[in-house]
C-alpha cells in the first residue's frame, strides 16, 4: 500500500474541505492540527483549491490530498500544488492512468462491484465508496466487498459522528471521509475553533487517536 493511504488507515478519518477562500487554508490547517489530526482533502470544487493545497502542503506537517478530481487538469494541478494522493468520485481511467504514470496514489470512487473491478483492472486497490450512506451504508459496503479482500474503502457521503464507528467497524475500510467538522460556513465565518473542537469529536467516536508521525 502507498505510504499517503498507510497514514490515513492510521488517523481513520479523513477532513474533506471545500474552501472559497485560499487564505483560510492555514487557519484551518491549524485547527485541524490543534485537534491531533493531521491530514485533510481538499476538493477541486473552487478556484481556491490549488493555492489551499500548496499552502498547507507547504507547512511540511500535514497529509494533504486533493478531491473531487474530474479531469486530467485537476490532477496537474493537484501534483504542481503539492498534493500526496488523489481522489475522484467515480473511476474515470485517463485521470487513474495520469496518477500512475505520475506515482501519486488514487482512490477512485465506485458504488458497485462492476465499479470496484473497473478499478482494479487499473491498478487500484483503494477506493472511495461513495456517495456512501445513499448507497445503502456499512450493509451494503459489507456485501459488494466481500468478493474483494484485496481491496480497501474509503467511505464518503453522509458519515458522521453518530455512524462513523459503524463503518470503521467493517474490516476493508481504510479510513472515513467526511466534512461534517470543516463545514463551508465554519470556514467562511472563521470558527476555526468550533472546527477544532468538532474534530476531536469525530476522533472521539472513531475510538482511536491517531499518531501524529503516521506510523
């Protein structure tokens, strides 16, 4: 397994962030440290998104990725800004094939089992399960991974603090995504400390506090 997705099956949760502003991106490294969780995802979901992920990946102490990737555009990016891992929603085979070529570890999103040996025949053995409770929850992430023990899920979509240990219950998930403790509006109004505060929740109904060194 990469080292990027190695660190995250250690801190179990991973900050999926959508910033308008690039220059709340520090502050908002800053509370999710200050909670003791050191990684977050940005979302290729506005123009701030490159200039977010060089400015965290610039402080050298936080995991940074970058999300919602739709096209091979986005992933230049993403690699120039200085992100260790991508994720996209769905499989999308030029953007898997440029992170190849590349060495940057992709979680492709799937929902079905034709989805997930679409990725495998890529090369990934990673993947975001998404949009994760739409889908039908841990039940239905339990039953399309069974076939697949080689394979680990990063599930997205509707997790949060009360149904996050169901699904860090299931053996082949990776890690959770969420952004119910980085929420736009905490962003965008500077409650910085209610995101910290909010992180050290989610860590807490993980049931595991991660290492700060990703080991």
């Amino acid at each position: 397994m990469d080292t990027p997705f190695k660190q995250l099956k250690n801190f179990r949760i991973l900050p999926i962030v959508t910033i308008d502003n690039a220059a709340d991106a520090l502050p908002l490294a800053e509370a999710v440290l200050a909670a003791g969780l050191p990684c977050i995802e940005i979302t290729f979901r506005t123009a701030a998104a490159s200039q977010a992920i060089e400015t965290i990946a610039r402080r050298g102490d936080m995991l940074v990725g970058a999300g919602t990737v739709l096209n091979e555009e986005n992933a230049r990016a993403a690699v120039d800004s200085g992100a260790r891992f991508i994720v996209t929603p769905g499989v999308n085979p030029k953007i898997v094939e440029f992170c190849l070529l590349c060495g940057l570890p992709i979680a492709p999103g799937i929902c079905t089992p034709t989805d997930i040996e679409m990725a495998l025949n890529l090369g990934c053995t990673v993947l975001k399960f998404f949009p994760a409770e739409a889908m039908g929850g841990e039940k239905t992430l339990k039953a399309i991974a069974a076939p697949y023990a080689m394979v680990e899920f990063i599930p997205t979509g509707g997790i949060n603090v009360s149904n996050i240990r169901h699904y860090l219950g299931c053996a082949q998930v990776l890690c959770c995504g969420g952004s119910w403790m980085v929420e736009k509006e905490l962003i965008r109004t500077g409650r910085f400390d209610r995101i910290t505060e909010l992180t050290k929740e989610a860590l807490a109904a993980a049931g595991r506090a991660p290492s700060l060194t990703g080991s």
